[in-house]
C-alpha cells in the first residue's frame, strides 16, 4: 500500500518495502496537478497505482508515488533537489499540516535518501558459495541431457529392467526408451524449484539457501546415476 507521514523532521513517502524519505525544510512548493500536465508515468501503472518517473515542462523530473485518476487528485511536491507527485484526500489540508510543520522546526538532521525494509537478493548473486552451488547443481542437469542425447540413438526401443536388482529371482520388466527422457526433465524440473526456493531463503536465511541448494545438488547426482545405470544395463 501506499502511505504518506509528515513530521517536524520530514516526508515519507513508504510503497512496498520503499521508504523515500523526503526532508521538510527542503519542500519549497506544493503545486496543485491542476496548475500543471499530468504525463504518462514510466514504471508502475495498474490498479490506480502509478509508482515511476516522467518529465514535465517547467518542472523537469518528477518521482511518481501516487494513486491519481485525475489531475486535481496530484499534489507536486516540489523539493530544492528533486521533485515527487503524491495523492492526498485533501491537498489544502495537507499544505497547512507542512507549513506548521516547516515552522515548527526540525528535531534531527534529515537528508533525502532511500530506505528498503525489504530484504533483497544483492549478496545472493555475490555470494562465491552459493554460485558454486548453483553452477554444481546445472552441470549435473545439463550432463543429463548431454550423455542421454550420446547415447539415445544406439539404445534399443525397449529397454529391460528387473527389480530387486541383484536378486536371484527378480520381477523383470520392459519399458520403451523414450521414458529414459522423464530423468533429464525431472533434474531440469529440480534444479528450478531448487533455484526458486534458494533466492527466496537466500532473502532471509543464507545457511537455509547453502542446505536447499546442496539437497538439490544431491539430487542431481542421485538421478545422473540412475540415468548412468539405465544406459549400463541397456548395453
């Protein structure tokens, strides 16, 4: 959701995990969307949000952090280094609330900046470990495919199997060939929810991405050698 608070200290502006922390003493005008165009937004625009930038004539650039329908609903928030459009219910009432605000005083030193309350998947992608990890569990995938592909067109259309292995007396069976291909589709199918559940651990808990990403490596190896004694025994 999207939210605005005002303190003697500052604006923040707060939109799914983003804080733009906006200082008060900084906010030199509140210009009326009627007084100004009201351009197309580059970036978000759906469900009355429109969360991006544009470039309007006289102004310049503008950060979009509103939820608009029409120009009398924008309010310009127009700052000594950069300049926002936010939506209030009241936008008189909302400038006497700054302007008591500005005269007030500020309690602490405030610059413009951002703020993510969200964590994010920066130290994923620099993570050394973890990208070994994830390189580990493609090569085992991509073996599948590679070794079943050398081999796929010297097998035999059906292929013999007995369960137990080893036992004197096994159940012996036969299935065609082409079900050898469901192990490279299922190391393909693991290694994309490994990767998924990895990133969103990753997010929280990186001992929990390194455990899911080395369960998903041992997977990889168990099915490479399923696949390894099927193509043994069809020989």
């Amino acid at each position: 959701s999207l939210r605005y608070t005002v303190d003697r200290n500052g604006l923040v502006i707060a939109w799914a995990g983003i804080r733009q922390i906006v200082p008060l003493q900084s906010i030199e005008r509140l210009v009326p969307g009627t007084s100004l165009e009201v351009p197309k937004v580059h970036g978000i625009s759906w469900f009355g949000y429109h969360i991006g930038s544009a470039e309007i004539r006289r102004i310049g650039s503008v950060l979009f952090y509103s939820t608009h329908q029409a120009p009398e609903q924008v309010l310009y928030v127009m700052t000594s280094e950069r300049n926002y459009a936010i939506s209030v219910p009241d936008p008189a009432a909302f400038a006497r609330e700054i302007q008591v605000r500005q005269d007030l005083g500020p309690t602490a030193e405030v610059v413009h900046h951002v703020e993510r309350t969200l964590p994010t998947l920066q130290g994923f992608w620099r993570d050394r470990r973890a990208l070994g990890l994830v390189a580990a569990c493609a090569t085992l995938c991509v073996l599948d495919a590679v070794i079943l592909g050398v081999r796929y067109g010297s097998l035999p259309e059906l292929l013999p199997f007995a369960f137990p292995p080893g036992d004197p007396q096994p159940l012996a069976d036969a299935a065609v060939r082409t079900r050898l291909v469901d192990v490279p589709r299922a190391a393909a199918l693991v290694f994309g929810v490994d990767l998924v559940l990895a990133l969103g651990f990753a997010m929280w808990d990186r001992v929990a991405s390194y455990t899911v990403l080395l369960a998903g490596v041992g997977v990889q190896v168990a099915l490479l050698a399923a696949l390894g004694v099927a193509l043994v025994r069809a020989a």
